[in-house]
C-alpha cells in the first residue's frame, strides 16, 4: 500500500490532463491456502497489480459486489483460551521461547505488512471447563452472594498467556463465559460444579458474580467484549463442569447483569444469550431477548441443527448480534475436507446468516486433544485444537488455516480503527456454484482515506462424482461499474483493494 496510495493520489490530476483515462482500483494483496497445502496463507505479492477497469463479459464465474448495502459488523475469528489452552501454550513458552512468539506472531499479529492472521475473537472460561485441571470457581466461598470475595483463580498461566496475546493484538475482543455457577450454587447432578442447576435462591443474584468476573479481568488490564450467563445451558454432564438453566432464569440473569453492569460503568459490555446449539435458535434464545430485551444478542455453537437456523433468531430481532463461539475439530479429519466445511458453514457461512464472530473451541491442546478434566467424557476421541504443540514444536491445524483466510479480511486498516463491515456480494455465471464469498468495507479512523474493499472466497471446484479433479476457476469481479479478473486456484483467497469512501 504505502507506495501505492501516494501514486493514486498523484496521477489522479496528470492523467486527467494527459488521458482520459478513469484512475481506478487496483488489487496487490492476494493471500491463498491451497487445497494441497503448497501455499498456507501467505501473499502472493504479485508484481503488478490485478487492475480494475470498463467490463468486459464475464468470467466462469462472476462476483458483484455492492457496497451501497452493508451488513453486520464483524468483530473476529479465533477460538477459546481455555486452562488447557494456555497450559499448552504456557509450556511452548518454557520449552521454546522463540517458537511461542512465532506462533503468537502468527496467529494474532494484525499488522497489515506482517504475515499474521490477526486472530481477534478471544473466549475465557469464568472457572473451570471441561479442559481445566481441576474444579474451581472465582468465587468458592459459599454465601457470598454479593460477590465481593470474588477473584481471578484462573492458574497464572491463564492471564500471563492472555496478556502476551493482547501484547501482539492489542485490540483482541474477549468473550467471557462460565461453565457453572460455583459449586455452592448448585443442586443435584455429580456435585459441586458437576452437572445439576441453580438453586432457585440464587437466580436472583447470581449476576453480582458476573459482573465482578467482568469488573475484575477489566482491572486486570483486559477490555470484555462480550458476557453470557451460561455455557450450553441446555446439558448436563455429571463428569465435567456444566449447568442446565431455563430460559427463564437466563432471562432474569441476563437481565439483572445488564442493569448492574450500565449502572457501573460497564455498559459497553454486550450481555449475551443461549451459548448453544443451532437447533434451538428459534426458541431458547428468543424466549430469552423476549424476557429480557435489553440483551444484546445470542451465541451459538455448532454441535446440532444447522448454521442457517440462526437466521430465525436474527429476523426475531434484526437489531441484535449474533456470535457464532463455539465448534470443535475432531483429530482423525481430513485436512481440506475440513477447510471446505470450516469456509463454507462457519468462517464464511456463520457470518452469511448474520454471525458478527466466529470461534473455534481450544486455542492448543496437545496432538491426542489433552490434557482434560480428569474423569470427564467430553470430547470422546479428541477434540483438536486450533494449534496442536508437543516436544517444543507446534502445528498450526486446518482450523486455523481457514480462520486466518477470513480474518484477513476484516482486519482493521489503522490500528485501533475500525473493523470490517460485511457488505452485499453476489456470486453468479455458469461456475458460481464452485464459489462460496463474503465482501466488506473496512473504514479508516480518517474519514478522507481511502476505505479498504476486501473479499475472501472458497474455491471448492475439486471434482465430480467420476472422480478428483481440482480445476480454476475465472473469475471477474464488478465493484462499482468496473471489473477485474482474477483466477481462484482451488482453496481459500484473502484480496483486498482500496477505493474512496462512497
Ligand atoms: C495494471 O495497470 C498498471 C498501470 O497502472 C500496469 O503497470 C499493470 O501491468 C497492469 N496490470 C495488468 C495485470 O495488466
């Protein structure tokens, strides 16, 4: 860019007066996965740029991006630092300093002129999940209702791995979640934080414990994007911390916690229904903002129903967000197979049925998805982490290669600036169907630079039913009146250009 904006802004005038030529969009940044992992995110740095100009016909397939419709704000990609997740990470730290901040360097650098994924979307567990090595709360003294004991038990890996990511990403977005109320809270189930529900006696200041689980990771140093009330509140496990809920509690949960946090200060904090499976989307969640509409929206995972069923929440209420923040890989997968299915229903699909966000489970867990809960059952075979790290080493996994070509996209231009904003992008032409798209504008802190137009987009024209059979696709794309052509290799591309505000 540096170079390049200068010569836009300097031959605007000299070419009016030596030709009638339009100064117009050019694209230089290009970032690719292949399906064959010969290219994992990285620039392609062409030597001249892909330049848009008066249209031509149409490629095999054809993108036309309108930048007059806008959509959602996206706030990022990433996945949840869970005990396990920063004990992994922590050891990498010990064992091998230099290949733990390459890897933080990778994952959440946002820099526009460094090869990082900017990674922005940060889950942490309020107490112990079924990735923590043992059972806590931030709050384990029975009666304390107000809350006022409460701290940060979390092990010191947790806020000292958390603090070097925000070292790298300064504008990470932190969404706090528990998996269970304190143990003292709770009946029935496996005892303790294992399984079971609230008492009904402290429904009605349960909240005081969520808003000091904010209060305190803010002093700690940390800005919270987000809080819900509840992990996945509709199951129970008795071998890990979990907490049914009715959406009735949730509701006057939720609501209490707004309150106290507006009335404290915290009123930039977004109070976040469900936490749980597509399936329900058009219920749990909606019974909850019905109750208790001063919410801010509601949180899906993936692990039943569709990802198009979030659509049922959003055209309840059109004005509240929706965040995609949990699914997990399971270890045994098939690489692009995973990718296609990553881009098509999540990275790109969540946001496509109006998610905001959209995150992985554990940030790094080992090679086998350890270490666990002890005793729990939960991720039967293995759930794989978005980095796996052994012997000083780490791997960065499907999961990530797919999240890094979607957060590329919606990285914000200026530091500290704005994030990206989904805008209208429709694919068509006789081989649309090989492309899944999302467009955006990323505007600037000065309202006179020119914004950034980026589009990430799924090739998955990798066969038939008579076999494999990878093929390129053509591909032109129309933003406002001009065209440029650009072929897609099978795989994921991340490209941007730059253009006016409108
Ligand atoms: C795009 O236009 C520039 C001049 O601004 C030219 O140097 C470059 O070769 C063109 N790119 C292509 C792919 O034709």
């Amino acid at each position: 860019m540096r170079v390049r904006i200068q010569k836009f802004f300097l031959s605007a005038s000299v070419l009016a007066v030596i030709a009638p030529a339009v100064v117009s969009q050019q694209i230089w940044d290009i970032y690719t996965t292949k399906w064959d992992r010969t290219n994992l995110f990285r620039s392609l740095k062409p030597a001249s740029p892909i330049n848009f100009s008066t249209p031509g016909p149409i490629g095999q397939a054809h993108l036309n991006i309108d930048d007059a419709t806008v959509y959602q704000q996206m706030v990022g990609f990433g996945g949840s630092l869970t005990d396990s997740a920063a004990l992994t990470l922590n050891n990498l730290k010990s064992s091998n300093g230099g290949a733990y901040w390459d890897l933080l360097y990778r994952m959440f650098d946002a820099n526009d002129n460094a090869e990082g994924a900017g990674l922005s979307f940060i889950r942490l567990p309020i107490g112990a999940s079924d990735f923590s090595g043992s059972e806590y709360s931030w709050n384990d003294n029975a009666g304390d209702t107000s809350a006022s004991r409460l701290t940060i038990t979390a092990p010191g890996f947790v806020m000292s791995v958390l603090n070097d990511i925000k070292t790298v990403n300064p504008n990470m977005k932190l969404f706090l979640v528990p998996w269970s109320p304190p143990g003292w809270m709770k009946t029935g189930g496996g005892g303790g934080m294992k399984g079971g529900t609230i008492q009904s006696q402290y429904v009605g200041n349960y909240h005081n414990y969520l808003h000091r689980a904010v209060a305190a990771i803010r002093n700690a140093g940390f800005n919270v994007y987000a809080v819900s009330v509840q992990n996945e509140p509709e199951h129970a496990d008795n071998s890990y911390p979990t907490c049914t809920m009715s959406a009735s509690q949730y509701a006057t949960i939720g609501n209490n916690l707004k309150n106290t946090l507006n009335s404290n200060g915290l009123g930039s904090v977004k109070v976040l229904a469900y936490e749980h499976n597509w399936d329900h989307a058009a219920e749990y969640p909606v019974q909850v903002l019905r109750q208790a509409p001063n919410l801010d929206g509601a949180a899906f995972h993936c692990y039943a129903g569709n990802v198009a069923n979030q659509d049922a929440f959003h055209n309840a209420f059109p004005n509240k967000e929706v965040h995609f923040t949990e699914c997990t890989g399971t270890i045994g997968s098939d690489w692009w197979s995973d990718v296609k299915w990553y881009m098509d229903t999540l990275f790109i699909g969540s946001v496509q049925h109006w998610s905001s966000s959209a995150g992985m489970w554990n940030i790094a867990v080992d090679p086998n998805g350890n270490p666990k809960f002890p005793g729990t059952s939960s991720c039967g075979n293995g759930c794989r982490g978005i980095v796996q790290i052994s012997g000083g080493g780490y791997q960065l996994n499907q999961e990530f290669w797919a999240m890094a070509q979607a957060q590329k996209a919606i990285n914000p231009k200026d530091p500290g600036g704005p994030f990206g904003q989904r805008i209208k992008l429709d694919v068509s032409g006789g081989q649309g169907w090989a492309l899944r798209a999302n467009a955006f504008v990323t505007r600037r802190t000065s309202a006179s630079e020119w914004q950034r137009y980026s589009i990430v987009v799924l090739n998955w024209n990798d066969g038939s039913s008579s076999g494999w059979n990878p093929q390129p696709v053509t591909t032109t794309i129309r933003f406002r009146g001009q065209q440029a052509t650009v072929t897609f290799d099978v795989g994921v591309t991340t490209l941007w250009w730059y253009a006016p505000p409108r």
